[in-house]
C-alpha cells in the first residue's frame, strides 16, 4: 500500500502553510507524534469548511475524511483479521465497526485534545462547535488520510494502532452492550440523511411469546430487517443489518 501514499505524495503540490499555523505546528506534531514532510496536509486536515467560507479558502478536511475513512477501516480490518484468526466475518465486522464508529473516534480525538488545534469560523467557534463530536470523528479521520499521503501506509497504520485501536483494548467486551440503533442514527445524523423508521412488518408466535420483525429505513429506501422477541431486540438487529448493508445502498 506504500506505492499509493507515493503517488499521492508526487501528485499533491508543494503548498505553504499559513503563519499562525506554522507558529503551531511543532506543537501539534508532537501532540500526534509523527512530523509531516507536507505540513500543507495537516492545515488542510485541520481546516474546517467554516473557516475555508470565512477567509476564501479553497479546502477543507472534507476531501480527507472520505480518504480516512477508507484507510482506518482496512488498518482495522487487517489488524483484527491478524489478531483473530478464528473470528467468522460477522463478529470481525462488529468488532471494526466498534472501533470506527463516530462516538469513539471523537473519543480518540479528544485524548489528544485535538479540539484546540482545528480552524474553525468565529461563529463556529462562539458556538462551541470545539466540542462538536461529529467535527472531533471527522478531523480524526481526516488526520489519518493526511498522514497517509504524507508518509504512506505503515505510517498512518501505526498512528491508527496507536490513538485509535490501543485505546479501546476492551472492543470485545464491548460488543454485547453496543448500540447498533444509535450508531445508525448517529451515522444519519452525520451525512444528513433524517432519522431512520422504524416499523413492525410482521408478528408471529403465541401471544405470550411473540417474534416482532421490524424493516429501517431511511430517506424513503428500505435498508435493512431485524426480528426480537421484544421491539428494542428486534430494532437493534435490524440496526446492525442497516450498518452491515450501508454501501450497497449509500455507496460513498
């Protein structure tokens, strides 16, 4: 995968960074413990669309998020791929998506009280978007992808590994209380999709011990089913096969 980092690197100009972030950015390397080569790429990563609207600025971290978010979900992929070797491909996915999903990744961000160091408007920033969870994930994202074309692969695997995976040693654990239902609704939220619906299609066994099906959707298209013995039971499983599901309906 070095190759890629290489060929984006050749293909990115050779861009300045502003002064106020250069009298930053020492500091800001060492909070992420790796030195960019292109120091343009960590502004970038750090720009949010506020403050590229107020000053004229043609970037934002928004390009990066799409590429992060590809890098972090293989380095979690491959990581845990190696780490179990015996893991049927539904658990693997429900580890990774545990480790990737919003609510941690600005978790992680926060650890690294990477709220400090974003550019943001004056009014984004009077508004406390600072603290904006969704903001938080999506720099975290976007500083994986600026290190990887930065430095390549390895580098960004090992951030990741890092700041994200060694953070959350307790992942499997953690499956049997995961909130698939708000996960989905967070990832809705996020790419303002409206909330998901949830409806009860189909009820069957004895009255006492009835099986409820329940259908999502979301922004009028039928994604994903899920039956309980309860409606929370059976909207969590449907959530989980929304999330499972996601790209063949919402491909990015």
């Amino acid at each position: 995968m070095k190759f890629l980092g290489n060929i984006f690197r050749k293909a990115a100009p050779k861009l300045s960074i502003s002064e106020t972030f250069a009298s930053n950015l020492s500091a800001i390397e060492k909070t992420l413990g790796y030195s960019f080569s292109e120091p343009h790429l960590l502004e970038r990563a750090l720009t949010h669309s506020s403050f590229a609207s107020q000053n004229n600025i043609s970037y934002s971290y928004e390009r990066l998020e799409f590429l992060g978010d590809a890098v972090l979900q293989l380095v979690v992929s491959d990581v845990l791929f190696k780490t179990h070797p015996h893991l049927n491909e539904g658990t693997l996915t429900k580890y990774r998506t545990i480790l990737v999903n919003g609510s941690y990744l600005a978790e992680c961000a926060n650890r690294l009280d990477l709220g400090r160091w974003i550019l943001l408007s004056d009014s984004s920033r009077r508004s406390g978007q600072r603290d904006n969870d969704s903001i938080m994930a999506d720099v975290t994202e976007s500083l994986i992808a600026a290190i990887y074309i930065d430095g390549g692969y390895e580098p960004a695997a090992r951030w990741v590994k890092a700041h994200v995976i060694a953070g959350k040693p307790d992942y499997a654990e953690e499956l049997q209380s995961f909130n698939y239902k708000g996960q989905l609704a967070e990832k809705c939220q996020r790419l303002k999709l409206g909330n998901p619906k949830f409806e009860v299609t189909k009820t069957t066994g004895p009255d006492h011990d009835p099986i409820y099906m329940i259908e999502v959707s979301i922004d009028g298209t039928v994604v994903g089913f899920g039956e309980g013995r309860n409606k929370k039971e059976a909207s969590q499983h449907a959530s989980e096969d929304s999330l499972k599901n996601w790209e063949i309906h919402f491909p990015s």
